[in-house]
C-alpha cells in the first residue's frame, strides 16, 4: 500500500496525528509521503486576515468561497498525488479539504481510497461535513456523533479513538532533578483553559496546582484559580511528558463541546506515560479502559476534591493505577494500532471491490 497523508498539523507537535502516522507507516516499512495542505491554503498573513472577509462577501457560496481561497494548495496535492500514485488518501481532519476537491480526485483516480480521521470538534466545521460523503471512510472519535450521523443516512462514518505514541509518550526513567522541581506538583492541568475548566479547578484554591497552556478562551477571573496557579507557559513534547511524569495527579477535565461521550488524546498520552489521573466521567471510556481501575473518573466538583485528597494520601494504590492505565494505552490503544483499524477496512473494501 502507498499513502498519501493530508496533514492537518498545529503548532504542537503532541496533536499532530499525521506525523504520528508518518512515524508507524516509517517504522513498517510501508511506502508514503505527506502534504499539508492547509499550510499552503492559509500561507501569509495577509491571506489568513483575507479569509474571513471573502467568506463573508461570499457566504451565499461557501463551497465556491473555499474554493478560490484554496485554488493553488488543490493544484498543488493533485501534482503531489499524480507524482507518487498513492493507494490511499489519509486525511487529517481536512478542514481546508473541500467536497468539489473529493470529486475531481475520484474522478481523476477511482481507484485511490479516502479516508478522514476527524478527531476535531464536529460542531464547527461545516465544509469538512460537507466534504463527509465524498470520503470512503470517516472516523470520528466520538459514539455520540457516529450514531448521530448514522441517522443522517452517513453509513461511511465509524469509530476510531484517539490514541498516544509510546516512543514519545513514556515514563522518563532520565528525568532530571531540575524537571522535578520545575515540572512537579501534587496536582497539575495541561491544555486550553475555558471559563467551565476555571469553575472546575477552583476547587483546588488551597492545593498544590500548576496549570501549562498557551492560553485562555473567553474571560477568566483574575481571582480563579485558572489565573493565579497558571504557569504561563504552553508544554510540548518532552515537557509535556515530563508534566504527566512528574505530577502526583494529571487533571483531565473534557471538552463539554468536542467530547460528548468519547474523550481526547490527552487520557492515552497521560496513561502511556504512566500518569495516574483523574478524568471526567464519559461513557465511551468504559470501552478504552477499566473504569476506577486504570483510571479513576469523577461525576462533579466535590467529588473530584475528594477523589484528589483519597490519591494523594495513598500513593501506592496511586501507583498501581497508572501502571494498570500505562499497560492499558500501550497494549491497545496507540497510533500502530489505529494504523491496523484503517488498514484492515480499507483492505476489506478493496477486496469487495473487485
């Protein structure tokens, strides 16, 4: 199989499916390259302020809007593509991806498979759901939204959860004191802070708490907990791990948006890198680990309190834990892994196809 991986990176390297993808494909041997298209479609800064002001004008025809703004990142994937003749089409979220761009490849290359693995917010990316008929397979990690698209007659859509890279996301046996120091605490939060995580965390007003972002979305209290305990610094990479590492317990607060009853990548990087942490109840954790015994769920502020002040006064069943979540995320739920998900339908339908 040769594959061509649509990118969708951010600026941080831990929620870049497709490099992650890249690194299974590499370590398998098997033949692929990568393009980011939305790099291309959003390059410069004058293009990015551009943007918002020609949908507008056009917002009578969004497909047409996108269209024109992305005209040269399409010409440039469909060279790439003609150059490397790829079996499969791996998109990224493809949120720049538009349904037009779909329907000229399947038309150029009916043989070429294409699947998406969105593992973004739903709610908020019109033009990617537009584009979803178009796609072979899509993959959301989210039950809730399979079944709800699954109403919508969106037979293509199926699960597939988010997963950690256990070269990258492990237990730093070389962590050094001056990580401890800076990195540890009894208690600790990575990622964006929204007015609802604040409520959350300020019950831990009186702890041990460091909060890593690069910022905030919407209005925080200068008086919250989400303000005062916030080390003003985003963690990447090592850091991040170091963050999972060194904490005595790793919050996990979901997205009451972008998670309804799946979860983020942030429970199998924390779990893969022998964390324990606490994690807001979802349902579709019951099908990813043991539930209050790889990792410990809490339904509400005050439990989560209580549940915080129990862990942190028994570390050895704290231990315990994390070890059972580490096994847990490297045994099945990593990015080679997912590669076998995708792969095996993607063979399946290649064969009913002939």
């Amino acid at each position: 199989m040769r594959v061509f991986i649509v990118r969708s990176a951010g600026k941080e390297l831990n929620t870049d499916a497709g490099w992650y993808f890249h690194c299974v494909l590499e370590e398998h041997g098997i033949e692929h390259t990568m393009f980011d298209h939305r790099i291309v479609a959003y390059r410069g800064r004058l293009v990015k302020k551009a943007i918002n002001r020609i949908v507008r004008r056009l917002a009578s025809n969004r497909e047409q809007a996108w269209s024109v703004l992305h005209r040269r990142a399409d010409r440039e994937l469909l060279a790439r593509v003609e150059q490397f003749r790829p079996n499969l089409l791996l998109v990224m979220s493809g949120k720049t991806i538009s349904r037009n761009l779909l329907r000229h490849i399947q038309s150029r290359w009916p043989r070429l498979r294409t699947v998406n693995v969105f593992w973004d917010n739903p709610f908020f990316y019109d033009l990617t759901f537009d584009a979803l008929p178009e796609y072979d397979y899509f993959f959301v990690k989210d039950t809730y939204v399979v079944g709800e698209m699954r109403k919508l007659g969106a037979d293509n859509v199926h699960y597939l959860p988010q997963a950690c890279h256990p070269p990258e996301h492990r237990v730093l046996n070389d962590l050094t004191t001056a990580e401890r120091a800076k990195y540890g605490s009894d208690l600790s939060f990575v990622g964006s802070m929204y007015p609802y995580r604040a409520h959350i965390l300020d019950v831990f007003a009186d702890m041990d708490l460091k909060i890593w972002g690069s910022g905030s979305h919407g209005i925080i209290p200068s008086d919250s907990v989400a303000f005062t305990k916030h080390q003003r610094e985003p963690v990447f990479g090592r850091a991040k791990v170091a963050v999972f590492n060194a904490s005595k317990i790793n919050l996990n607060t979901q997205n009451y948006q972008n998670d309804i009853f799946g979860v983020s990548s942030k429970v199998y990087q924390i779990a893969a890198s022998g964390g324990f942490q606490l994690i807001d109840y979802k349902p579709d954790l019951e099908k990813l680990f043991k539930v209050d015994q790889e990792l410990i769920v809490f339904r509400s502020r005050d439990e989560l309190r209580e549940l915080a002040e129990y862990y942190l006064a028994h570390p050895e069943e704290r231990a315990e834990i994390a070890e059972r979540s580490r096994r847990r995320a490297i045994a099945e739920h990593s990015f080679v892994h997912r590669w076998q998900t995708i792969s095996e339908a993607v063979n399946r339908q290649f064969k009913s196809r002939r």
